[in-house]
C-alpha cells in the first residue's frame, strides 16, 4: 500500500511541475514590459484661456501599460504636476527632460512625486500604473494655483 502511493506521487509530481513550468512560462511572456511602446498621454499645464489649469484635467489610464506621460508648461508660469496617491500606484521608467530643441539633456530615475515645468518646456514622465484606483489628489502646489483651478484626477483601471 505504502510502495503503490509513493510510486503515484512520483509519477504525478514530474506531471505537475511540467504544467506548471508552462503556465509560468506563458505568463511572464504576457507579461514582459520592456518589450512595450509607450502609450503617449500629453497633459498641458495652462492654456490660451486660463494658465492656472491642466488639460484635460482627467486622466484615465490601464495599469500594465507603459505611458509616457508629456507634461508641456505653454503658459508663461512655472507648474507643478504633483499627485502623492498617484506617485505611490506606479513604477516610475525615468522622466526625460529635454531642451526647446528637443535634445534630452537629463533623465531622472526612482520614486518621483511631483516634476516641476518651467515656461515654454516639456517633461516626459514614463510610467506604468501597477494600483488601479481614482486619485483626486492631482494638483499644481505653487501657492494659490490649485485654489484658482489647477487641480484634476487620475483614474487608473
């Protein structure tokens, strides 16, 4: 009785760790994001009518998916793209900053918080979301900006 188990176990475990080598095989191909592009998302801080806003104001995005999220500063104020619970739900890939020519002149890497845009400039902020969530948090925080508007949410699904 003992032997007949035994050798049924040790037929079933080759079995099993075979099923499980290809399901775990399938998974991490479906799952490989260096191999992803970017999804391009651009968000203006200011605008013609109103400088003190972000458009759109509502940002919806998938966790999973690589974003490069453009932040573009055409108002003549610096601004602050800054969202604590949005920051906390993704993997920040690197913020490329760039020069009016469009020259990368810098990249930033690891846990970024909020990313300051000066006049005239862009920033680019690569991410993928890994929290799905809505973040109502979004806000320029230069003294008086958000009170006048620029304020917005993030929604990740």
């Amino acid at each position: 009785m003992y032997k007949s188990r035994l050798s049924r176990f040790s037929l079933t475990l080759p079995v099993m760790l075979l099923l499980a080598a290809c399901v775990s095989a399938s998974v991490m191909a479906a799952g490989d994001l260096t191999s992803q592009d970017p999804v391009e998302v651009t968000v203006q801080l200011g605008d013609e009518k109103n400088a003190l806003r972000f458009v759109p104001d509502r940002l919806e995005l998938e966790t999973g998916k690589l974003y490069k999220l453009v932040l573009h500063n055409e108002s003549p104020q610096k601004h602050y793209f800054s969202s604590d619970s949005f920051s906390r739900a993704v993997f920040t890939r690197k913020v490329q900053v760039r020069d009016k020519e469009g020259t990368s002149i810098a990249e930033v890497k690891g846990t970024i918080r909020e990313i300051e845009v000066y006049p005239g400039q862009k920033a680019e902020w690569w991410l993928v979301p890994v929290k799905s969530g809505i973040f109502d948090d979004l806000k320029c925080t230069i003294k008086g900006h958000a009170e006048h508007g620029m304020v917005g949410s993030i929604v990740v699904r």
